[in-house]
C-alpha cells in the first residue's frame, strides 16, 4: 500500500444512484449488514458517495477494512469531509466484504462487494438477498449467487 493521505470529496449531484442496499435498521442478523455494487474496483474513487451515505448511520466515519485482493492498492489514509479515514486491507477478512466503521461508539457496517462487472439482474438480486432484514446467508453463500 503507498502511504500518504489524500484527500477525497463527497460527490456532487450525480446522474446515477449509489449502488448500496441496507439492511433496515435495528437487531444485526447474518454475516453482512446489506451488499454495495461499487462501478470499479478504485476504492479510492468509490469511497466518497458511499461515505456520503453511512455517515447518516455511523457518523463520521473511521476505518474501512477490506479483503486485500479485492481493489487495486489504496493508500492507507485518505481525508473524507476533513477528517482522516484509515483504509486497512487485509487478508484474513473475507474476500467479497468491506466493512466501515464510525468514530463514534465504533459501529459498523459489513457489506458484501459486488464485482463491479457482475451482470446487473444478478447483482440487483444478490443485493436484494443480502439487505433482506431476516437474511443469514454467509457471504460464501451470497458470493456463489453471484456466478
């Protein structure tokens, strides 16, 4: 990973929806809190409308973690809305999931990641499966509809 922050900017008014489905809030079930369908595997670039719309569950936002081979190499720092956000890869989380977490009280979210060419009925359904409040499929479950 290259070090350094850089800084990143919530998105303008777009003329396309974030590709995010939630679990309503309230009781956690399940291995994944919804499923996110970022257009490009740039982290980086796809954090901001995501940051834009967890930060109304989660506050400012602290972290993100993710599977190391599921983006390209992001720096370890970026600046979101002024504040700094550690970006943490690691290979032991589960490939397919990203999982923010809030500075304050450190809650979280854990999506499943869509690849960004998946078929869009099949990533619409799997984002569906995922942000189904009573949904406890394991990721590996989710991950094999995706195929």
């Amino acid at each position: 990973m290259t070090s350094g922050p850089h800084t990143v900017t919530a998105p303008a008014a777009e003329e396309h929806a974030l590709r995010l489905r939630l679990k309503p809030k309230g009781p956690t079930t399940g291995y994944v809190d919804g499923a996110w369908w970022p257009r490009s595997a740039d982290l980086v670039g796809e954090l901001p409308e995501l940051f834009a719309v967890l930060a109304v569950r989660l506050g400012r936002i602290e972290r993100v973690t993710f599977h190391l081979g599921d983006f390209s190499e992001p720096p370890r720092r970026i600046v979101y809305d002024g504040e700094r956000v550690r970006l943490e890869g690691f290979r032991a989380q589960r490939p397919g999931t990203v999982t923010v977490i809030g500075a304050s009280d450190r809650h979280r979210v854990t999506l499943l990641t869509v690849p960004s060419d998946t078929d869009p009925d099949v990533a619409h359904d799997v984002q569906m499966t995922a942000a189904h409040r009573d949904n406890t499929d394991t990721v590996e479950t989710l991950r094999d509809r995706l195929k």
